[in-house]
C-alpha cells in the first residue's frame, strides 16, 4: 500500500537521481564545444503544486522536470548543485526509513 508521504518520498528520490546523472554528466562535459547545461527541478514544482487550490494539490503525483539552459556548465556551480543533491538525498532516505519505522510499528506493535 502506497501512501501519500510514500509516493512523494519515491518522486523525490527519482528527482534527486536524475539530478545527480544530469550534474554528472554536465561536468563530464565541462569541456565539450557547445554543450549546454541540464537541471533537473523538483522543488519547484512542488512549491507551484501547493499554492494551488486544495482540491487539486495532490503532491505525490509531483514529477521531476528537466530543463536544458543555453548556458555552457561552470565547474564550481555544478559541484554546488552535486553537494546540494547529496544533502536532499540524505534527508528523504532518513524520511523515508522513519516512514517505514512508523510502518513496521503500525504492523508489529513494536517499535526498533
């Protein structure tokens, strides 16, 4: 059974893995002519879908949104973005485990 936090917690993760390929592969190109920079936004998105109206917010159906920027990728942005994507990452794993702790307790009546 899928709950709301579960979904959210799941598209986040997608999110923050298709963020980490994209800084990736932009510093994988830093030196590659003509290469333009790609990002992936989450957060954004979230942020729109709660200032809509209640009936219609519905965070877990949330998905990442890739965007291609005309901008070539600087060196230090990208491991900016690669430290950030590390923290958010870590914060959703340590949700997601208590997620499944209140879960695991719920089912055994036993907590960890």
């Amino acid at each position: 059974m899928e709950t709301k936090t579960l979904g959210l917690l799941r598209n986040a993760m997608n999110a923050y893995n298709q963020r980490m390929q994209s800084t990736n592969s932009n510093i994988a190109n830093l030196d590659t002519p003509g290469y333009q920079r790609v990002s992936v936004s989450f957060e954004e998105e979230l942020q729109n879908r709660r200032h809509q109206v209640p009936s219609l917010r519905n965070v877990e159906d949330v998905k990442a949104k890739m965007e291609v920027h005309e901008e070539a990728p600087i060196l230090e942005d990208e491991m900016m973005a690669l430290a950030d994507t590390q923290m958010r990452t870590q914060l959703a794993t340590r949700a997601l485990s208590e997620h499944f702790g209140l879960m695991r307790t719920g089912i055994t009546g036993q907590s960890m």
